[in-house]
C-alpha cells in the first residue's frame, strides 16, 4: 500500500509540472498581446525543479523497495533527500506561485482598470 501512495504521489507532481508548463504557454501569449516583461521563463525553471524534485522522489522509492537501498536514501530526514527533494520543490512551487500572480492576479482584483 506504501507504494501505490508513493507512485500516486509522484503522479501528483507530475500533474503540478503539466499545470506549469501551460501556464508558461498562457503567460507568454498574455506577455506578447500586452507586451510587457517576460517571466514565463521562472515558470519552466519551476516546473524543472520539481521535475527534479519528482526524480529524486522516484530514485527514493527504487531504493527503499530494494535491497540494496543505503541509509542517505531510506531516511527522509537525510541531507540527500532535503538538497535534491525539498528545497527543489519548495523554490520550483515559489517562484511558479509568484510568477502567478503577479502575471494573473488582476483575475481576482475587484478594481476594473
């Protein structure tokens, strides 16, 4: 059961990187109709880096269902998993959220410019 949560989980970040990546494609059309500056760039650096994270994910879950999985890999608390697995993530879901935003955030304004 731990593994069908594991690979439905990395499923789940794959469904992130798919939303950043048409993002992108919707913010560089957006940038090129009102002509102002381009930041859909920070969005496919987002969806890499959790691209990344996702990886290193499913390198974890190779290593904890085998039987030659080493420590650095079985602990989630380990330096490994925290360079190539949080701080990816939490700057990839950062800096996507942030481009967001400030790209798409008149959506919710209620002042009509």
């Amino acid at each position: 059961m731990k593994l069908l949560i594991a690979v439905i989980g990395t499923a789940g970040l794959g469904s992130v990187i798919w939303l950043f990546l048409i993002l992108a494609r919707l913010t560089k059309k957006w940038e090129v109709v009102t002509k102002s500056r381009s930041l859909y760039r920070l969005l496919n650096v987002g969806a890499a880096l959790i691209a990344l994270a996702s990886l290193t994910r499913l390198v974890r879950i190779g290593y904890l269902y085998s039987s030659a999985g080493s420590a650095a890999f079985r602990e989630p608390e380990s330096w490994f998993y925290l360079c190539f697995y949080y701080i990816p993530l939490i700057v990839g879901a950062g800096t996507s959220l942030v481009v967001t935003w400030r790209n798409w955030g008149w959506l919710l304004s209620e002042d009509a410019d």
